[in-house]
C-alpha cells in the first residue's frame, strides 16, 4: 500500500510539473505574440451590402498644388514725371539772365504722388485672398477625395482548402477610417490549428493608402515594418528607401479597390496593376494581369460577376506563397474571393459570405 501511494503522489507531482512547465511555455509564447500597435476601437455595423449596379467611374484628380503668393510689382515712373536735369545741362539752355535760385517742390508735388503709392497698397492683400481661396478650394477637394473612400467595411469569408487533406475555416478584412487615419485588418483561422492577423495602420490621402505600420501575428511569433518617409525599416534591423506608392499585404486589398473604383486603374481583362508590397522581410514590385471576367456563386449574394486578377512570378522569390484576387464592381469594387497558393501543395479559397457596413 505505501509503494502505491508513494506511486501515486509522484505521478501527481510530475503532472503538476509539467502542467507549470506548460503554463509557462504558453505565457511566454503569448508574451512574443503580444501586438505593438494600438487598434482603433470596434465599430457598430448597420446595414448588410447587396450586390448593386455600380455607378460610373469618375476619375478623381488629385488636389491642384496651393500657388505662392506674388507680390505686386511697383508701379513705374510715368514719363510725365522724368528725373529733373543736371544743374550744368539746366544753366546751358536758359538765356543768360541773373541765376534764379532753385526752390523745392511745392507740397502739392508732394500729394500727387501719393494717390500713386496708395493704389498699390491693396495689391499684398489681394494676393493673400487669391492664395486663402485657393487654399479652401484645395482643402474642399482633399474632403472630397476622402469622402470618396469606403465606409467602414468588414467583408466575412468562408475558408476552403487542402493540405494533406481538407481544411475549414473562416477570415475577415475589416477596414476602419478615422479622419485620415485608416487601419486595414485581415484574421485567418484555419481550423483547428492555425491563426493568423495581418494589421496595417497609416494615412489616407487623395492619391492612396500612406502605410506607416505593418505587423503579422500568429501564435508566438510577431513581425513587424515602419514606414518612415524616406525609409523603410524592417526586422532584423534592415532599412531600405521607400518605393513609391508602396503598400503592404493588408492595405494591398483596400489600395487596389478604391484605384478600380475611382479609374486610377481601369478594371478590365487584359490590363494589368502593379504595385510595391512591404513584408517584414522584403519589398518586392508586384505585377498583377487581369485574366478574367467571371461569375461566382456566392454563399448568401448568390451569383457575383467578378474580375480575376492573377499575379506574375518575381524576380526574387523568397517563397511560393502567391494570391490571386476577384473584385466585384457590383459590391463597391471590394475583393470577394482571395486565393492563396503555397506552392502545388497546399492552398485556401476565402469565398465572401456577407458584407457589412457601418
């Protein structure tokens, strides 16, 4: 009996151990994991998103540039009033009588020129109201292209796929807007192991999406860039210049939509839009061709015509992870269907099943 009971309490030991130990490993993993941006807080959702007849597409020009101030220019000598002749020329052409002494001008002289000095007086203001008008047509603009942007939107898929076998899931892009402060978020849960969020955080201009932060959690792991104006820094230390108009794997969704929505890039087979995308390792330009003009039957928006973006290999892969991307003019131009592809062994299908909108 003591053999057994000594047994007993040694089994119960070593699983208390290994249940700290394990306790442990967990804490410390979600430590890793914890996120370094502040999100922005949650939205109250109103209304779902049905397919609609898009309107038509009006390119939107970016604000004209607010013109300097000029300076009126002095006004010149009338010809009336030419500089009085030396006093040897003067002497030469007078008859020779007595000299007369030469008097100063008369105060009348005086008022005369004044009217003169007082009409290009207003000139400084006139600008300073030329530039404040063209400044508030400039802001008006800079409004308006941010009106034109979505509402905060979050699109919900039902997640297919196979790696060794079938897998399920569910994933959603959610995009907040703020005055001109955006956040672009996309969750992926693969059950029953695997989770991932893709955050991107920036500015939202009238030219496009400005990313300042970029950050990939999974368990236990976190990656992260910045995006500074002339530089961006990845992990490990490493900083390289910023391309232009560079965005990253989130921000990437919302960029290209509002570009086919306002014209900036033409929504048509046959065409093709690039891009610079930002990972935590690695800046690549990527070249998406337009292949396709399809129809997607859609869990609950029934059949959605769609245009089937598919991207071309680049120059220095570090991976075989690609996406190939659907967007539909008839739901606000947004990404009803993403395809990531690992390769020719593993692939998921995020169908969309509702949208909803603020």
């Amino acid at each position: 009996m003591a053999r057994h009971a000594t047994l007993k309490l040694s089994l119960l030991a070593a699983g208390v151990l290994l249940g700290h130990l394990l306790a442990l490993e967990w804490l410390g993993r979600e430590a890793d994991a914890i996120s370094g941006l502040r999100e922005m807080a949650p939205v109250m959702y109103t209304r779902l998103l049905q397919p609609a007849t898009p309107p038509p597409v009006v390119a939107m020009s970016a604000p004209p540039p607010v013109p300097k101030a000029r300076i009126a220019p002095r006004p010149k000598r009338k010809a009336s009033e030419a500089k009085p002749a030396k006093p040897e020329t003067a002497v030469a052409q007078q008859a020779p009588e007595p000299v007369v002494p030469v008097t100063p001008p008369e105060p009348e002289t005086v008022v005369a020129q004044a009217p003169a000095e007082a009409a290009s007086a207003p000139a400084p203001a006139a600008s300073a109201a030329q530039a404040a008008a063209s400044a508030a047509v400039t802001e008006d603009k800079t409004a308006e292209a941010l009106d034109r942007w979505p509402v905060d939107t979050r699109l919900t898929y039902r997640l297919t796929g196979d790696w060794r076998g079938p897998l399920f899931g569910d994933a959603r892009v959610q995009w907040q807007r703020e005055n001109d402060r955006y956040q672009v978020r996309l969750d992926v849960k693969v059950q029953p192991f695997f989770t991932q969020v893709l955050t991107s955080q920036g500015e939202v201009t009238a030219n496009g999406l400005v990313p300042r932060a970029y950050e990939e959690m999974r368990p236990g792991k976190r990656r992260a860039a910045q995006f500074g104006d002339e530089v961006l820094f990845l992990e490990n230390g490493r900083t390289i210049p910023r391309p232009p108009g560079v965005q990253d794997t989130a921000s990437q969704f919302v960029e290209l939509s509002q570009r086919f929505a306002t014209g900036k890039a033409p929504l048509e087979v046959g065409r093709t839009v690039s891009l610079w995308l930002a990972r935590p390792g690695a800046v690549d330009l990527w070249t998406y061709d337009i292949v396709g003009r399809e129809m997607l039957r859609t869990p609950k928006l029934g059949e959605v015509e769609a245009f089937h973006l598919k991207p071309r290999p680049i120059a220095n892969p570090r991976g075989n992870i690609t996406a190939e991307m659907w967007f539909a003019p008839s739901l606000q131009y947004l990404p009803v269907k993403i395809r990531v592809l690992m390769g020719n062994e593993a692939y998921l299908d995020l169908l969309v099943e509702h949208i909803e909108q603020r």
